[in-house]
C-alpha cells in the first residue's frame, strides 16, 4: 500500500464547485489536513458540468462572488450583468488558482462510499480509483442540483444519434448545426438552450410538459464604469446579501395591501422593466402566501406572455395556467417566446399525450407518433438536495444507510447535519436555504463558514464528535415544515418538493424562512454551544 492509498485526515471535502472551493480554503487556514475530491477533471462543480449552449447566470454576476476577501472579489471583473458558463469557469479557476487550491484538490476521482467507524470516531471513505481515506469530518460539498436525471425513457440506449443530458455536455461541444434536434423539458435549463440553439439547427422540436413564467432578462455588457460602480459597492453587498429574503441585493420592498390597484401594477411594471429575479425574489412577499396575490401577479406576467406570443395554440402550451407565479424556481429568457414563431421550431405539447419510450429513429409518444430527431438534449433536471449524496453509499451509526433514511423521510437538522451520521456536515442540503429561493454563494457561503466555525470550535474546546440530537432534529424539521407547508409552493408540483423524482419523499426542500431568518437561527445554535446537537 502506498501513502497515497491509506490516506489519514482531517476533513474530506466532497466537490470543488462554489461551496467546496471555499471550505477548502476556511478549513486549510485552521491548519486542518483536509483534501477535496471531484469526479470531474477540473474544479468548477456545477460550472464545469453545465457547459451546454446558453448556460448563464440568473443571479447578477457581482453578488454570485464571494465576500470574504475584498481583494478577491475586486481583482476579478465582470464582462456583464449575466454573464455565461465559460466566463463564470474561469471565475472558478482564478479563485482555485487565487487561493492556490489545487495542490489540495485530487480531480477525476469519484467518492463511492463513506462509513462511519464508531470506535476510532472517524469516517473510512472509499473512492472510485480504490483509495481507502480516513477522516474526522466528512464535509459535502457535493451541490444541490447536481444528480442529473438523465435515464428516465425505455429505450435510451438504442438511440441511433447523440443524447445529452444539459449537465453531460461534452467538454469538446457537439455539433447541431444541420441536425434535427429535440429539447425535453423546459425549465430554467431548457429555455437557455431552446432561445440558443434555435437559430443554429435545422430543425427544433421542443417538448413541453408544464410551462413557466419565464421573466425577459436585461443583461447589458458592463464597461469600466459599470464594474468600477458595482466593484464601489462592495462593503454594501457584504453587508446586505446575508440578511435579504433570497440573497440578494434586494429584498420585498412593497405591501400589497397598502396599494391601490393602480400603484400595484406601476410597481410590478417597474420591476418587470429591471430585467432580472427581482419580479419574483422583491416586489410582494405576499405571492408566496396569498391565493388572490399569488393569481394577480400570475396574470400581470401572463398578460406579457400572451402579447408576445398571440397564436392561441402557443398560448395554452407555454403560458401556466395552473400553479402561481413564484411557486416553481422562475426562469429568465432573451427572446425565448419569439423561438416559436421561427419556421424550423415546433412545440409539442407532452401533458396529454406523454412520451413513452425512444427508438432508435427518434422519440415514441403515447399516441403511437414518432418523432424523428438526430439529437436528444434532456434538460430534465436533478434529483435535487437528496441525490448527490443517496448516489454515495453513506452509512452512518449502526450501519444505517442514509439513501434508506431519505428513501423514507427527507430530515436534516438545519440542512448541515443529519442525526444518525456523526461528524459529516453538509452544505447544499435539504431543510436548509438553496438554489430554490437564494443566490447560491450567499447561502454556499454562510454554511461553510458555519462549518469551519463549528469545527474550530470543537478542536478548541477538545471534542472530537458532534451529531444532532433526535430532539434538536425533530424541532428543525417541524419548524421547517411549518414555514413550508404555509406557502404555496408546497401545493405545487416541482423539484422544489422532489415532485419530479418517482417515489420520492414528498417535502419541500429548500428553507424558506428567509435566508437572513435562516442566518440568525444557526449563529444562534452555534452561540449557545451548538444547541440541539451533542458534543463530546
Ligand atoms: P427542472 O426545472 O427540473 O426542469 C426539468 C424539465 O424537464 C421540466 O420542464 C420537466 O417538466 C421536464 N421533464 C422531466 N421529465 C419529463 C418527461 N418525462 N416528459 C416531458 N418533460 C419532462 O430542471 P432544470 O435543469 O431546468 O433546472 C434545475 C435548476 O437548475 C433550476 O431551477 C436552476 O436552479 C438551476 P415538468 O415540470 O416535470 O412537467
């Protein structure tokens, strides 16, 4: 055995994306052996996985960095306010580089198991080149939205041309230039592919079950000034970004009860006009709540909708109809509506008429139509919060398995540990806030800070375990469920409450307490010595 095969740590880090990066950097400050382990070939997580065509931000670009160093974040500048994928890798390349992470990030290596061993108090990780690691703390950095569901059709493998799942992108592109091109699915990732790829295939046939509220972006090229104004905010942003509702610079500005109905529909106009999240993250808190609200605010984007796209036909496949604005993740397009009206661009309506397998020539739907295509891009999501760690074989006290726990009931104690698995603390995780309402890095990074405090904390104070007790848990998840279940965003179908993973536990994923809430909740916890998690 080499040194290299019975490695000894202090922490592993599974991922090098957003979260794992940084905790990498907080937890070698401490002096800390830790290690971070990616399955893919460079760091970037999410970033290095979605490269296919359109993949951009819908979070402003300057409140997507981290805030932790100001000269970090001021030696890096933006080409605009959403930029792409291949600008947004780079940024992850210069923070790797920055901060001289690599020497401790082993690429190309895929975690396969983590056992608890009770005795020595540590965790014995295995990984797919057959390496055996030891370490104290098992840190998951392993993202919310990045278990794809790419094998979801009978059939998949008998395709005669290419199929893609948005998040497989090949790393060399693929050629559609020419091709007959299907797109299944259109949330955020799909519209981005959809508005990009249209012009550039020859023909496009875009598989829609249930449509969105997709809001236009306004994403203008930023020049000196622009970056040297957002760079002059800084201190602001810092400030600011960890106490909103959702992360970013703005917050609910409005009362809808206190407006006429007239002052309603400026304030919605202007913030339509602002091109961005801010519809739906800053205008009224009262959609997540309030029928009548939610219905309103739902028409006001409708009616934008319709007068873009007139034709009837198109208007019942891609305007919602049955679920409120707000209650799904809301996408942001750039002329994505228009793609339909283009002559080599065809909606095919699935919600009555669902596919049902593919054949070699194309896909089957349930009416017996084939559609005959060269190229199958599956933009159909994740198995979010759960599935990047169910794919690991992780198994906690007394052997049990943590797929088997979240097969039956989805829990976590504040979305950073899970009662039954000493010692592993989680970021991107459910019960806690995330990509469903908050600009990921504001939440990424007020969890792996929480993370390294608590483990400065323990080393400190001479403890070598931590888990949450069952009591502490039980009061996270009740609390959780209460702030859920009394939003609307419970009652619909989505990722959002594992609605689009067959047996899935039915729970809302992300907290939505607010981040700033949310914030508050676990300094405390940590202030009055890890309340509701035990230490020795
Ligand atoms: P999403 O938002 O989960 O979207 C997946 C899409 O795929 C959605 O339109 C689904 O329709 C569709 N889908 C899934 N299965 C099928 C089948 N069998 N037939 C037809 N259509 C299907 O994933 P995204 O990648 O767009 O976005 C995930 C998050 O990543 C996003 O919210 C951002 O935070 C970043 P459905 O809605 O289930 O009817």
């Amino acid at each position: 055995e080499t040194a290299a095969q019975s490695l000894e740590l202090d922490a592993l880090i599974i991922g090098a994306g957003v979260a794992g990066l940084y905790q990498l950097h907080q937890l070698r400050e401490q002096g800390l052996r830790v290690r971070a382990y990616d399955a893919a070939d460079d760091v970037g997580g999410t970033w290095y996985w979605n490269r296919y065509p359109g993949a951009r931000f819908d979070s402003e670009a300057y409140i997507y960095q981290y805030l932790f160093s100001e000269e970090l974040y001021k030696n890096w500048s933006w080409s605009q306010r959403f930029p792409g994928q291949p600008e947004i890798e780079r940024w992850m390349h210069y923070i790797a580089d920055t901060l001289d992470l690599r020497r401790d990030i082993q690429l190309s290596t895929r975690i396969t198991s983590a056992h608890y061993d009770e005795l020595a108090a540590k965790w014995v990780v295995q990984t797919d080149r057959g390496e055996t690691i030891t370490t104290r703390f098992l840190v998951a950095c392993s993202g919310m939205l990045s278990a794809p569901m790419s094998s979801m059709f009978e059939g998949q493998e008998d395709f005669d041309g290419q199929i893609f799942h948005t998040s497989r992108w090949p790393k060399e592109g693929a050629d559609l230039d020419g091709k007959r091109v299907a797109v299944i699915g259109v949330g955020a990732t799909g519209i981005q592919v959809i508005q990009t790829v249209a012009g550039k295939v020859e023909h496009l046939k875009v598989f829609i079950r249930t449509p969105q509220y997709a809001l236009p972006m306004r994403n203008p090229t930023f020049d000196e000034s622009d970056v040297e104004a957002y760079k002059s905010r800084f201190a602001e942003l810092k400030e600011t970004l960890p106490t909103t509702f959702s992360g970013f610079e703005y917050d609910f500005e409005h009362v809808w009860a206190d407006l006429t109905p007239e002052q309603r529909d400026d304030v919605l106009e202007e913030i339509y006009e602002n091109g961005s999240l801010k519809l739906w993250l800053a205008s009224f808190g009262e959609m997540f709540y309030d029928e009548e609200v939610s219905e309103e605010i739902s028409e006001f984007v409708r009616r934008k909708m319709r007068a873009r796209l007139q034709d009837p036909h198109l208007c019942d496949l891609l305007i919602p109809t049955d679920y409120g604005f707000g209650t799904h993740r809301v996408p942001l397009e750039t002329n994505y509506l228009e793609v339909y009206h283009r002559p080599n661009v065809e909606a095919v309506g699935v919600r009555n008429n669902p596919i049902t397998r593919i054949v070699p020539e194309g896909i089957v739907m349930a009416d017996g139509t084939l559609h005959e295509v060269d190229v199958i891009v599956m933009a159909t999501g994740f198995d979010a919060g759960t599935g990047a760690l169910t794919r690991i074989d992780i198994r906690g006290r007394g052997g049990r398995s943590l797929k088997d726990d979240w097969n039956r009931d989805i829990r976590t104690t504040m979305g950073l540990m899970v009662h039954g698995y000493p010692n592993m603390l989680t970021t991107g995780a459910p019960l806690a806030p995330s990509a469903a309402l908050c600009n990921m890095t504001t939440c990424l990074q007020q969890q792996t800070e929480w993370i390294a405090e608590c483990i400065r904390y323990m080393r400190a104070h001479d403890h070598t375990v931590i888990e949450p007790t069952l009591a502490g848990e039980d009061e996270w998840v009740a609390h959780h469920d209460e702030t859920a279940n009394a939003t609307l965003v419970s009652k619909t179908d989505s990722w959002y409450n594992g609605a689009n993973v067959p047996g899935k536990p039915r729970r809302v994923l992300s907290y939505i307490g607010g981040v700033g809430v949310y914030r508050e909740k676990t300094l405390a916890a940590a202030a009055a010595g890890y309340k509701g998690f035990q230490l020795s």
